[in-house]
C-alpha cells in the first residue's frame, strides 16, 4: 500500500479520481492506494514559552531568545486530521509515501513537517506538477523522484521558517517592552512597510512648483513649445515663469511658422511575457482593481477548483521546451470566444513561431510561467472574477506567440521666430499582438498619438491660435498592489549605489507566493491602511520604522536573505551558516531596542468587536492657529481638524478625507494653515479655497468646484431608539414574503 499526502481535500479528490480510489472517512482508498490531506499546515514550529516556561511572560531580560533548536508541535485545531494522517503513514501495510502537497517552498515544509512529527520512517517520493489536469496528474505519478532530490528545497524552506521566528519574536518583544506598544517585527514586512512610509513621506514634503504649457494651432495640426537644449526630454515643454510664456506667445501670435525638422522612424513593440504571480497580480491591479491578495486567491480557485489555469504560485515567465506540443493543444482547447484569434495566429508549417523570450529551458525552476491547461474550460461556470481572470491569461498566452505591434512615429519640430513647437504623430502599420490585448484606455486621456500631415522641411503654416494652460508638478503617485508588488520584486532598482544595486539585482522581498500576504498583514496590525487601490502607511507604521534600525527596515538585507535561502535551495550554501547569521542579527535587534528609547509617541489603540486594531489618536494643537468661528486654539486629531473648545459647543470641524470622492488632496496640517491664515492653498490636483463659512475644492482646467463642504459640523437629529426599531423591524417584515 502507498500513502499520498496532499496539501487540501480538493487536491486529494483530484489525486483519488486518477487512481480510482473510493471515499473513506478522511482519505480515498483503492487496492494499492490511500490518499489523504493536510489542511495546510498540520505542524508548526513551538512558540518560546513551549520552549521554557519563563518566556509566557515577556521581559527585557530574557532577550534574546535563542533556542539551540526550535521544536514543533500539532496545530490543536487540525490535531484530528493530523493523528488520521500519523495512523496511514505508519501503518504496517504501507511500503511508501508520496508527498503531494503543492510544489514549492511552503509545500515541501508541509508534507516534512507533518512527516517528521508523526515519526514516520518510510522511504518518500515526491509528485512534482503545475496543474491540476488528470492527465498532469498521470504524468506526475509516473516521473516521481525521490524526496532526497528535494532536500536542498526542504532546508530552504526550513531556514526561512526559523529566521522569520528568530527575528520575530525577539524583535517584536523587544521593541513592544521598551514603547509599550504591541508592535510586530519581521523579516519581510518590515521593510515592505519601510516603502510605504518612504513614499507617505516623499509625497508629504513635496512641493508642488507652478508651470505653463504653450500649444500653437497650425490648422491641420498642433505643436506644443519645447526647450531644445532641455536636459530632460521630459519637461522640455514646461515655461516656469507666466511673463515668460505670454512672452512667447505674443511672439508668435498670427506669425508664420517654417519646418526645421520632420523624421519619421518605424518603431515596434514586442508582445508582452507570459505571466508569472507578480506580473499577474501587477496587471489585475491595474485592469481589473483587483488586490495581490484576491487576484492569488482567484488564480488558486482557477488552478485548483476549475482546473483551467497551470500552477499560480510560480516566479518564471517561461516555458520549458519540451512543452511545446502541449502549448499547441493548449492553444487549440481554449474556449469558443478566443478561437478567431488561435486562427489568426501567424504559424510556418502548421507549427507556432519558436521564441527564446517563451520557452528556456535556463529560466525555468520549480515551474513554468501561467497559462491555460489544455483542458477546454466552460466559462459560463465561472464566477465574474474567474472569467476576468483568466481572461488576462487567456489573451496574454495567445498575444505571446503574435508578431510585434508596428507603428510609424513622426516628429516635426516647426519654428516660428525663433520660437519651437514640437508635434509628434503615429501611424500603426501592423496590429500584431495588440489585436489580441486592446489597450486599456485612461478616463482624460487619449491613448493613441493622432497622425500628422504629409510634411516636409521648408513646409510653411500660420499660427491659427494659441493656448496657454497652467499646470503643477505632481507629486510621487501613492502606491498601489501593482507598484507596491513591484517594488518588493526588485528593491534594488531605486538604490544609487551601483555596486549595492549589483548586489540586489536578483533579491526581492519575500516570494511571489508571500508577498500578498505581505501586504494583508501590514493592514492588519495596522501599519498600513487601503484608501480604494490606494496603499498608504499609518502613523503607527511610521512611527515603528522610525524606531527600528536601518538593517531591518532596509530591502538590502532582506534581499540578500532571500538570495541565501534560493542559494540553500540549490546545494550552494550551508543551512548552518545562515542560521548563525540569523542568529547575530536577533542579538544586534534586541541590543538596538533596548539601549535607548527614542523620542517617539505611538498613537494609542483599541480593539474592535472583530479584533481589528483601531487607532485612537490625542488631539495635538495646532501652534498659532485660531479657529474662524469662536477664535479658541484650532487642535488635529487622527481623522480631522477642528476647534480645542468643542466640548462647549463650537461646532469648527475639516475632515481629512472630505475630499477624497472627487480626488482632491487629503486635508493635512500644512494646507489647514494655508486656509487658515491666507483664504486659499494651491496643491497638485487644484485649488482649495476657504470663503463665505465653506471650503471648496477646484481641481485643475476647471472653473467650477467640484466639492464644497461647511466648516460647521452639523449632529445628524437623533431618533427614539425604540421607535427607529420598531420602524426597521416593521420594514423587515414588509420585505419578507408571505409563505406559501
């Protein structure tokens, strides 16, 4: 008899369907088979006061915390299906057991945990595969290797487990010891949330500097002016002084304009790789609005349940080369709705176009990019998110094997007086992939670039008209899933030292699978919050990486961290070594906590009802700000601005996201004070103008405000408890529907 562990019930299904087994309770069975599940993690690593009774109760001189070894137990509340699994593996019938949790990192310490705890000494294969297809799961059975050519995976997997406790429990018990407040420090989210408050950070200190933008009518097209000898292409067209910019346009005002340049250059864009976890969670973020955490547990149910995508949890964008007859059928079994484009598809031979950027052998690791399973897919049994999904998928995969989009990309520079005024223009000569994607076109913006007239140097117009529009620098946009899951793949890439960016070329923070449950984390101990796709730290998350020491809140180590396990992964480094390394730095975070507390004030915090951590913030003065109503103090609390003396009855009150439904700027102290003391604060978005008892907002290009709020706070009447009740419970019953 042979024992296969899977990691979830719905796995163990697809497994006992192949091998014909029969249901039991808590496994399948057939004559040379059982196939049983963990529920995730059946086993974990023991919590310190497991290890000695002294740590249940935290204190400063029991720091740090440094077990010789860290022992396991069974989780208590899966202990039932754990003993199951104990009792199948050991049996005396059984020859061998075959691990099928998911084939990664996580999955390997699943099934080795689960293993070692239940003392099992019989010889172990392991089935490797990237979809859940029967006939995957064929092939699967028939390659196993042994469990030895995994262990370098299984020791990677096991360092990562121990470091992410090392680092957490001392650091966490030692930070929370010398503030006073709960606070969570790891290995990963740590300096996930140093990004955030960096960002928070760089857009707070902004200053945003006015500019002007010039555009010449010349009849049957346009030119804006530019500084030729500007050192960034980029901002050539800004004027920065409006005497400047009425200047010019007098200049040029009813003047005639000559051609000094006119290029046309052919220019193609190769189709977008095939996806792998982040990219594709980058991509739903940005199409569909779609968290890193939501798009992972969609691309999980489309893997696992509806058997239509391969393996999500991977960090290739490749395929391997003996996939090809397989991307074929895959192709050909795609549902109805994208066969005109399969039809489409240039091929040489009947055979599809071979491309080193989709399949290499070289980049391909534990498994291959995502695509469809060649298993034909009934979308009308998807769910709205599924079907949006795997649409992303689906049309990816096919533009994959698309020739490039081509385009023809004109640029006139027309003088007039000396004066120059650039236009640009594109022609698309071959649609290639995009004919499978369709851009994704922005609300106030024009994707595509509109074609110039046939010009030709010497060619003479007259300025028809102009326009001069002011504008402002933007500040650093606020990041999203996608930037955030970006900036965690490659922390490097904002990093000035080049050879520390060599360094941190390949290291990432955390792994595609963790990095979604990176960022839940961050919100749920509260030191980062979403405000729509908007991810911005907390005041509690700033306050934590102002206290912490740079080694932790910076991606370098982290990133190399992470370079090391993938290192011990592969047989290249000692599992020892790192763990001693892991080891100096828990002592260096404790020693860092505890040697001095740093002027910092946490905001206090309350539990809700669920759990939640809820901030509670103390008013903080305002210094020389009156209040426009009684003219007491004006005070800042956690969510508003409003006047110290409210208790008696004034009723001043700004609330900091007043404006965020028409995406004007978050109310903060610098603009309060503008309001306040000049009538008006010019930001970024527009304009904010405090008159008559109101404040309204005025975005940019426009004349009318699109939000005005009162500065007087105004109690909604309150009703008779009873009576609103019994008004809802009565609504209630009118709503129900009468029984048959």
């Amino acid at each position: 008899m042979i024992v296969v562990v899977a990691e979830k019930p719905s796995v163990a299904r697809d497994i006992a369907r192949v091998l014909k087994c029969s249901r039991k309770e808590g496994w399948f069975e057939s004559a040379t088979h059982q196939v049983t599940w963990a529920l995730g993690h059946l086993v974990t690593l023991q919590e310190p006061d497991e290890l000695d009774e002294k740590y249940k109760k935290w204190r400063k001189e029991d720091l740090p915390i440094l077990p010789a070894e860290i022992g396991t137990k069974v989780i208590s509340k899966t202990r039932t299906q754990f003993s199951l699994v104990k009792k199948l593996m050991n049996d005396k019938a059984v020859t061998r057991v075959i691990a099928a949790t998911d084939a990664g990192r996580e999955g390997e310490l699943i099934f080795r945990l689960i293993y070692s705890q239940a003392a099992c000494k019989k010889p172990v294969d392991r089935l490797w595969i990237s979809s859940l297809t029967d006939a995957a799961i064929r092939e699967g059975l028939d390659a196993l290797k042994p469990a030895s050519a995994y262990e370098g995976l299984y020791q990677s997997a096991l360092c990562r487990a121990q470091a992410d406790w090392m680092v957490g429990m001392n650091a966490s018990r030692a930070f929370t010891l010398q503030y006073n407040v709960l606070l969570s420090v790891g290995r990963v989210q740590t300096p996930t949330l140093a990004i955030l408050v960096e960002r928070e950070r760089e857009i707070r200190a902004f200053n945003p500097q006015e500019f002007f933008t010039l555009t010449a009518n010349f009849g049957d097209y346009e030119g804006q002016w530019v500084d030729l000898n500007a050192p960034d292409e980029r901002t050539a067209h800004r004027i920065v002084k409006k005497e400047q910019a009425e200047g010019i346009r007098l200049i040029v005002k009813g003047e005639k304009g000559q051609v000094i340049k006119a290029e046309t250059q052919p220019k193609r864009e190769l189709p977008p790789q095939l996806f792998d976890l982040t990219s594709l969670q980058r991509e739903a973020n940005r199409v569909l609005g779609f968290t890193a955490d939501k798009t992972l547990k969609v691309a999980q149910s489309l893997y696992e349940g509806k058997k239509a995508l391969t393996y999500p949890r991977t960090d290739s964008r490749y395929l391997p080369n003996d996939m090809i007859p397989k991307v074929s059928k895959a192709l050909d079994s795609l549902p109805d709705v994208y066969q005109p484009h399969v039809a489409a598809m240039p091929r040489k031979g009947g055979k599809l176009p071979y491309s080193r950027r989709i399949f290499d052998d070289a980049k391909v690791s534990d498994h291959h990019a995502i695509i469809p399973t060649p298993q034909k897919s009934d979308l009308s049994k998807f769910t709205a998110d599924e079907r949006a999904l795997y649409d992303l998928v689906a049309r990816r995969f096919i533009a994959a094997f698309y020739p490039a989009f081509e385009y023809d990309q004109t640029t006139v520079i027309t003088q007039v007086k000396g004066e120059p005024f650039k236009s640009t223009g594109r022609v698309v000569t071959k649609e290639g992939w995009k004919a499978v994607i369709p851009p994704v076109r922005k609300k106030g913006r024009d994707e595509e670039e509109t074609a110039l007239p046939a010009l030709a140097l010497g060619d003479e117009r007259a300025v028809k008209s102009t326009q001069l529009k002011q504008d402002t620098t933007k500040p650093p946009a606020p990041h999203t899933d996608a930037s955030l899951l970006a900036r965690m793949e490659r922390p490097g890439a904002q990093v000035e030292d080049e050879e520390l960016m060599e360094t941190l070329k390949k290291a990432s923070l955390g792994t595609p699978a963790t990095r979604a449950a990176t960022i839940e984390r961050l919100i749920q101990v509260g030191y980062a919050a979403r405000r729509g796709k908007i991810i911005c730290a907390t005041e509690k998350g700033e306050r934590l990486i102002d206290v912490v020491p740079e080694d932790i809140a910076s991606p370098v180590m982290t990133g190399k961290w992470e370079q090391a396990l993938e290192e011990i992964a592969r047989g290249e480094r000692d599992p020892k070594r790192f763990m001693e390394g892991i080891r100096r730095l828990s002592s260096f975070l404790v020693e860092d906590a505890l040697k001095e507390k740093k002027a910092v004030d946490f905001p206090k915090e309350v539990r809700t009802a669920r759990g939640k951590i809820k901030a509670v913030s103390a008013a903080k003065p305002l210094e020389g700000m009156i209040c426009p109503l009684c003219g007491k103090p004006v005070q800042e609390t956690d969510r508003a601005f409003g006047c110290s003396d409210w208790k008696n009855g004034c009723s001043f009150t700004l609330w900091k996201n007043a404006f965020f439904r028409v995406k004007g700027p978050r109310l903060n102290e610098a603009i309060i004070r503008l309001l306040l003391t000049q009538g008006e604060a010019r930001g970024s978005s527009g304009v904010l103008k405090l008159q008559e008892g109101q404040v309204s907002f005025i975005p940019n290009q426009q004349d009318q405000p699109a939000h005005t709020i009162p500065i007087r706070y105004v109690r909604p009447e309150k009703t008779d408890s009873k009576e609103n009740t019994s008004k809802k419970s009565s609504t209630k019953r009118a709503a129900k529907k009468p029984k048959p």
